[in-house]
C-alpha cells in the first residue's frame, strides 16, 4: 500500500486535476443550491415492529443543523464562504436496538439507521464550505459524513420522514456510509457535467478525532456524472463513485463502485424514479460478523407527491435486493425487501410518516416491519 508521502501526492494531484478542469468551465448550471443560510432543531421519535419475529424497537433522533455564511466573497473569483453542522443525538428508548432487531429476526441489513445500544451524542458534520469561480468549484474542509457527499438525490431515504431502511437511506454493503472523520471534497461543475472527490479519515470516533489522524487510514473517493434541467424543471442525473478505504484497526480494506440515477417527471416534480446499485469489496476482517456485508445490492424506487389531489401528501416505493459476502454468508443469506412510505405534512413544523417493509429471512421466509415516526422540526432562520 501507499505511504504517507505519496498519499498526500497522490491527493495533490487529483486536486490540481480538478482544478485544471475547472479553468475551461462555463458558468455551471445551478441545481437547487441551498444559497440560504440556515438553522434548524428536529426530534423524530419513532417505532418499528417486526410483526413475525414479535419484536419491536423505538427511537428518537434529535438534530442541531445549519449553515452560516462568513463572508460573501470578493475578488480573485474567491465566492462566498460558509461553516456547516450537523449534530445528533440517538437513543434507544424500547425494545431492543435497531442492529439487535435485525439480527435476531433474520432480516439482513438493519430496518433503520438509528442503531443506539447506548445514548450517543455525535457531531457527523463540522466543516469549512469554500466556493470559488462563481460557485462552479466547491471545496470543503473538517469533519464529514463523508458518504453524503456523494450519489444525492431528494428521494433517497433520510431515515426521518421518508424510507427508513439502510438499503436506501444509507448503504449497508461496507462501512463507507458510516465513516465520520476529518478530510476534505472537492467538487467541479463544468456545464452539465460534474467531478468531485475526496478523502477523510476512516477510523475517526464520532466526536472531533484529531489524534486519529496521526494513524495515516484513510478512506478515498471520486464520482463522476451527468445532470441537466429541462425546461419543466424537471432534473435528470446520473453518476458513478468509485471508492477504497484502507484497513484499520478495527477492520479489514474496503473497495466498491456504485452506480446511481433519479429522473424527475411531471409538473414541478409530481414523479420520480431513482436508484442505486453497487458492487463491493467489502471487509473480510471486522470487529463483528454479525452485521451485514453485501458483495452487491441497491434499490429501484418511485416518488410522486400530492396524491389524491392533496398537496400536502406523499408517497414512495422501492424494491430492494442485496447478496451477503462470504464473510456473513454463514449468516446472511440474499435478501430482498420492499418499502412504501406515506408522508403527510400538517404543518412546517409537523411531518407525519409510516412505512411498511417486507424483508426476506434466512429463514426463506417473508416478515412486515411497520413503521410510525413523527417528526418535530423548527427553522430559526
């Protein structure tokens, strides 16, 4: 494996390449950026219960979020730069946790993604946002949830008012969409096309780990895609992330490409269709064999709003389908799945949602997991 000293060359280079990208960039086309500043609270407790297994689990997320502009740019094409945060708390407040649920119900990837066995109190987001060359260049520095960067969509899961399993609303085939620590993304829009990358510490605790950084494990990726706006407003994106992560002390290298597309359809985005597929190398050494490790999996879903004429309702499906490593193969067979979520929103402070899931077992059977969460949300700014 690479040492330090070509890492850090290796990394210079892939910026200067994005970069020199840039130079010869039209003024991008911009695709809902957030230009506000913000600063929000939620709390979303929630309940899940497997009705076969006779188990159930219940939950809270609170959220401190937002987005501050620090200046708004000057000359040499520096933009405007912005700090960001994200700060959660997840408790387990009954039944068993959210992996333990998983696990002894046989159901593969873990039903949501608020796994809790003890209260946790974590920072996933502290960063420096940095745009330049009339925001066509974005560069962020300091603490990531490094995969959130990477293959977005409005319609993927967010474990809060829409889908709540891993499958969709993050990604339970390796540990990349659970690694939180400190690095730095970069990305170029050039027209429709877009680059980015990046690379962040992979073995950080969830709080701001300096000293883990001295341990030299990192975890590196690029995405590579193509979005364009029609003339309805609808948007049509497709993209590719390439990604590796070194061995730590707490497990083996990982390695995956994943492929993602959403298409709107419709008056101002009454449909969707979206997805994301992947193919991974994933840790043959871990700290626990229990959890899932998937050799391939994803998802294919459907979104439409205003249901039945009602504006403030909306709906979503997805198929889901994931084939174990060999590591877990003696636990985990290939699973499939299904989820659909009714949203309702009373108010911009109260979301409503529930979501039914159907999971094959190792047990070559089928179990429903209901779900009910009911999300608190307050905008300061």
């Amino acid at each position: 494996m690479w040492n330090n000293s070509n890492r850090v060359r290796h990394v210079a280079k892939a910026v200067l390449f994005l970069c020199i990208l840039h130079c010869n960039a039209a003024k991008p086309e911009k695709f809902d950026q957030d230009e506000t500043d913000r600063l929000s609270l939620s709390l979303t407790p929630q309940y899940q219960a497997a009705f076969r297994a006779k188990l159930s689990n219940t939950n809270y997320q609170a959220v401190f979020a937002g987005a501050q502009t620090l200046y708004g740019g000057g000359n040499f094409d520096i933009g405007r730069g912005r700090i960001l945060w994200y700060a959660e708390r997840t408790e387990t407040t009954g039944g068993t946790t959210t992996n333990e649920l998983s696990l002894r119900a046989s159901l593969g990837w873990p039903i949501n993604d608020a796994d809790a066995p003890n209260p946790e109190n974590h920072i996933d987001i502290l960063a420096i946002q940095q745009y330049f060359f009339e925001d066509s260049l974005q560069l962020v520095v300091g603490k990531l949830l490094f995969s959130d960067s990477f293959l977005t969509s409005p319609y993927y899961g967010d474990d809060q008012t829409t889908f709540s399993s891993s499958m969709i609303s993050s990604d339970p085939n390796t540990n990349f969409a659970q690694i939180k620590g400190l690095g730095l993304y970069v990305q170029v829009d050039r027209n429709d096309w877009f680059i980015a990358g990046g690379m962040a510490d992979n073995q950080a605790n969830i709080e701001f780990d300096i000293p883990s950084l001295a341990d030299g494990h990192f975890v590196y990726a690029i995405e590579s895609g193509y979005r364009k706006k029609t003339d309805y407003g609808n948007e049509n994106k497709v993209s590719i992330l390439v990604f590796y992560s070194d061995s730590n002390r707490s497990r083996s290298e990982e390695s995956g490409i994943v492929a993602a597309f959403t298409t709107e359809m419709g008056d101002d985005e009454s449909w969707a269709i979206f997805g994301r597929y992947g193919w991974y190398r994933p840790a043959e050494r871990s700290t626990s064999n229990s959890t899932w490790r998937g050799k391939n999996g994803g998802f294919i879903g459907v979104h439409t709003k205003a249901i039945f004429g009602i504006e403030d309702l909306d709906v979503g499906a997805a198929l889901m389908a994931g084939k174990p490593s060999e590591s877990v193969s003696n636990t985990f067979e290939t699973t499939y799945g299904t989820e659909f979520y009714i949203r309702y929103t009373f108010a911009d402070w109260l979301t409503f949602s529930h979501s039914e899931q159907i999971i094959s077992s190792t047990e070559r059977k089928f179990d429903v997991v209901s779900g009910f969460r009911l999300r608190l949300h307050h905008n300061f700014y």
